[in-house]
C-alpha cells in the first residue's frame, strides 16, 4: 500500500438545502477537480445531493467548506458528512 493510499478516506457527504443541481453539479465536479478528489454523485434532487468523495480528509474538509460557500444560486442548510467502510484493501 502506498503512503496515497493510507492517507485517502471515502466520506458520504450528503447536502441539504435550496439546490439548483443545474449549476451545482457541474461546480462540485470542478471544485473536487482543482483539490485533486475522486468524486461520484450518488444522489441529486432539488433539496439533497448525496456524494461519495475519496482523498485526504484535510482536502474533503476543504471540499465542505466549499460547498457551504458555493455558488451564488445555491443555499446549502446542512452538510452530513458519513465514512465509507470497505472497497479496496
């Protein structure tokens, strides 16, 4: 295993709020992109968007941060943060 691979966590961070998945999609994509994290989206409806997110914690917890501050057009209530067990090992 490699120091990358000890150091990566997978998190379901479940959002909540008045989202506008239109625009707020493809900004979570990117803002993943530019922390370097590995991203899937599990979950979208105007109200909640569920991802999954791999990488260094101290770059997921950049990645709420992120969200919170979002795009204008969103109003994000709530970040649920859950750790992902298994996968690869």
């Amino acid at each position: 295993m490699t120091d990358q691979d000890q150091s990566d966590f997978r998190e379901r961070m479940t959002i909540v709020g008045e989202l506008d998945a239109a625009s707020f999609l493809p900004w979570i994509r990117r803002h993943a992109a530019k922390l370097g994290l590995a991203q899937a989206i599990a979950h979208t409806s105007p109200d909640r968007v569920e991802l999954d997110i791999t990488g260094p914690v101290e770059l997921i917890d950049m990645m709420e941060i992120g969200c919170l501050l979002g795009p204008i057009d969103v109003w994000v209530e709530t970040i649920h943060r859950t750790p992902i067990h298994g996968g690869a090992g």
